[in-house]
C-alpha cells in the first residue's frame, strides 16, 4: 500500500518557523493535503520534546499519533465530519536536523543531518548524549553541535542501530554535504569508514532526482525528497511515496535502505562496477522486496532558492555554462557569487550517467520522469496547489480569495495531491473553474517557466509565461 511521507519539518521551536508548527496543526493540514507519515520533527528541543511525549502515542513499531484529546474533530478535508474515530489518523515518525559545525581538512565544514529514531526512548538517550557532549538543546529546535557528520551517526548507531541519518539537502551551499560552501565532495570524505551506513540522501528543494542520479555514488543510495516545511502551507511541496508491506518504522527504514542493500549483496557476490549492479538488481520493482520507494513529489528545481548561480544584492544570475566560462565573480560588485546547485552537481557529475532520464505524459496528461537504467524509482515534478490558484486568480498566495478556493477545491475533491495527481480537469473546472483546470493541466504537463532561483532568492513561476509577472534580473545562461 503507497504512503505519502513528507519527513523534513519544523516545529515553532526552531528558528525562522510558524508559530502554528504544531502537532494538531500539522496533522490537520497534512489531511488537507493528502500526506500519511509526518515528522515528529526537532525532537531535541526539551519543550518540544515534552509536547510530543505528551501529545503523542504509538499506534505502530515506531509511529506514532496524537492522542483523542489533542485531535480536531473537524477535518480539512470534510469540515462537517464529526466521528474522529472514523478520520484518517495522521502517524508521526520521530526525527531532528542536527547542524554539525566542524573543522575537518583545513576548512570550516557546516553539515546538516537529519536523524530518525524508532522510539521516544532512544531519542531521549540521544538527547542526553548531545547534552554530555555541550550541546545546547534549549537555543534552537534545529540544535548545533561540535560534531563532525562522522562521529554524530556514530554517536547515534551507539545508541541503537535502528536508528539512521539522511544528509539533509546535500547540495544548499552552505550547509548541505556536498555544498559548495562548506561540504566535501563524496560521502566518504563526510562520513569516512561510516559512509556505508548513509543509505539514502535528500534532494533539497533546488535539486530533482535526475540530477541526483549523475553522482556516481549516489547509484547505490534512495534519493529522498521532503519539504523542508518551516509553516504549515509549505507542507508536501516535496514528499516521498513508499510502497510498504505494512505500515511501520522498521518499514519505512527497510523501503529506504534496499536499493543499498541489494547492491551491496550483489557486489560481495558478483565484484561487479556498483553502477552496473544497481542497474540491474536494485530496481525497486523487484517483488521480491516488499518495501520500497514507489515514487517522488518534486518541486520544479529551478523554482529553489539555490538552483542558479547569483548575487542577489546585485540581482545578478548566472548559469554553469557562464561560471565556467568566465568565472564565479559578480560583474556588478566584483566579489564571489554563491554558486549554484546546478553547477556544482556538473562538478561532482560523471558524463557515463548523463541522459538516464526518460520524460513520458500519461494518459491523464501527467509527465512521469523515470530512469531508464532502472535504478531510482520514478517521480514527477509539481507546482504547490496555493500557488497555482493565486496566479489563476491574479492574487498572492497569502489572499483569502485564493485560500477559501483552496480550502474548497481540497474539500471537493479529496486532498491537494488528488488535485494535483489524480482528479480530472472535468471536476477541477467544476469546482475551480476554468482557469484553475488549466494552469492545473499546464503545471502536470511541465508547460510552464521558470525563472531559476539563486543565492537564497526562490524562483518565479509563470504557468502563463507572462514576462510581467516575473521581476526582470540580469540572468546569463
């Protein structure tokens, strides 16, 4: 059975986040939006860890839900449903982003990791290792530690080995472990002997699969993506389908980990290249792993804030084609841009893994992007319901013109993703109107523009392509 996980979040104990990051919050916006498995988010934070061990219960091996007295008797997505034995129960599975800042080869490294345990017992053992090692959990929700990336899972897998931690958006410049900034240029410089044991890494929201599959070592590892969420709105703007067994921690770990570990096996018995293993044995197709990965809801890359190359105190963007050629110096102001995930992915990429990717429309006029090597699972790429309709409506996304449609086409039609993936133009022109079922047809078949994010500045969607809609920057491709 497909599960829609969306497992980057925050709750209001972290900095820069919507005070309404709560549990009942984010289980109610989570059924408006059609997600299953939620993180339980910054569990490190005393307060909010005493929330969550208050709020929540177990309901399966490591997932958790809230308890009767902490859940809305209204559901988003049916606001005259009363039985809240009968609604759809959110789970939550227990995870925290760590940022490690370190020294490690003469360079100041910033890394952040996610980390999941199965427990509220061993997230609290954690907790309390964190704290004999002089971190400070009270300052931030998303708590910084002397840590290098190596020794935090190492701390973690002493603790329990169910445990496990995925690079959170591994190419963000600054903090992510491939970044241009601060990271290292394989898991192995990041991890060392550990590096085995990172199974699975995070998109980020300026990154989609298909670039992920260039990296040579990122052949035997998931590539996940979860939205980074920091207000409840932003919720699966990125989520990952799991195809489980059952629904469980254990399982989720297992839908995860596999295509590593098919590979692995494979090559102690085979001594086959680890590309050609994947290609062949770790396709989560195969029956024989009930567990896996069924597909991935992206964000269009180009729309995150780090996609292009850029200056933004100059508005000036570049693309790799122009970096290379004529270096990474702002022609305005004649200091260092910051570059961009797409020309650092050209870094680390190797040619023998280009034109893996395969784009088809299905017959309900939704694009699917599959690798034809038969490694990764497929995914497709999507623009936010909210936004669509605000730019329907010539609205902002924040007008309750575009939030009432909102709330009324979720409610008709099931979810946001049902509207997204699934409903047909026929009834979203019947609740949303024409122009809505448009732009919806547009976005699912990737007829749109973009003008590419850069240097912490989100790129601006156009599903019209009207030039006036977008602010004009200095963009050299």
């Amino acid at each position: 059975m497909h599960y829609v996980t969306d497992l980057h979040l925050h709750s209001k104990y972290s900095r820069a986040v919507s005070p309404q990051m709560t549990l009942p919050v984010m289980a109610q916006v989570a059924r408006q939006k059609g997600l299953d498995v939620l993180s339980a988010s910054d569990f490190t934070h005393p307060v909010w860890f005493k929330e969550i061990s208050e709020q929540l219960e177990e309901a399966e091996e490591g997932l958790y839900t809230l308890k009767f007295e902490y859940q809305n008797p209204k559901s988003e997505t049916n606001a005259n449903f009363q039985n809240i034995n009968e609604q759809k129960q959110i789970r939550f599975m227990l995870s925290t982003e760590i940022s490690s800042i370190y020294k490690q080869g003469d360079r100041v490294r910033r890394i952040h990791n996610l980390v999941f345990v199965p427990s509220l017992e061993v997230a609290e053992k954690f907790n309390k290792a964190l704290i004999k090692r002089g971190a400070n959990l009270t300052a931030d929700g998303r708590p910084i530690v002397g840590l290098s990336a190596r020794d935090l899972l190492e701390l973690l897998l002493s603790i329990d080995e169910r445990a496990f931690i995925i690079p959170a958006h591994i190419w963000t410049p600054h903090f992510g472990v491939y970044g241009s900034a601060s990271g290292f240029d394989s898991l192995e410089e990041a991890y060392g002997d550990l590096a085995p044991q990172i199974f699975g890494i995070e998109t980020g929201l300026s990154s989609d699969p298909a670039m992920n599959w260039q990296v040579p070592e990122l052949s035997t590892r998931s590539i996940l993506s979860f939205s980074d969420a920091h207000s409840a709105p932003k919720m699966g703007r990125e989520a990952t389908v799991v195809d489980l067994e059952s629904l469980s921690y254990t399982n989720i770990r297992k839908a995860f980990a596999r295509p590593s570990v098919i590979a692995r096996n494979e090559a102690i018995a085979t001594k086959e290249s680890s590309v050609r293993i994947a290609s062949s044995s770790a396709t989560p197709r195969n029956d024989k792993y009930p567990n896996k990965i069924a597909y991935t809801l992206e964000f269009y890359p180009e729309e995150g804030k780090y996609h292009f190359s850029g200056h933004r105190n100059c508005k000036v963007v570049q693309g790799p084609e122009h970096i290379h050629a004529n270096g990474n110096i702002c022609p305005v102001c004649s200091r260092r841009m910051t570059e961009g995930v797409l020309f650092r992915v050209q870094q680390l990429a190797d040619g023998k893994l280009l034109h893996r990717t395969e784009a088809k429309l299905r017959p309900d006029g939704l694009k699917w992007y599959t690798d034809t090597t038969h490694v990764q699972p497929p995914y497709v790429k999507l623009v936010p319901l909210l936004e669509i309709i605000a730019e329907s409506l010539g609205s902002s996304v924040n007008s309750q013109k575009s939030k009432n449609l909102y709330a009324t086409l979720c409610s008709e039609l099931g979810s946001e993703l049902q509207v997204l993936l699934h409903a047909s133009v026929t009834d979203i022109e019947r609740v949303g109107g024409g122009k809505v079922a448009q732009a919806v047809t547009k976005v699912r078949a990737g007829t749109i523009s973009i003008e590419p994010g850069y240097d912490g500045v989100y790129g601006k969607v156009s599903i019209w392509n009207k030039g006036k809609d977008v602010p004009q920057l200095r963009l050299e491709i």
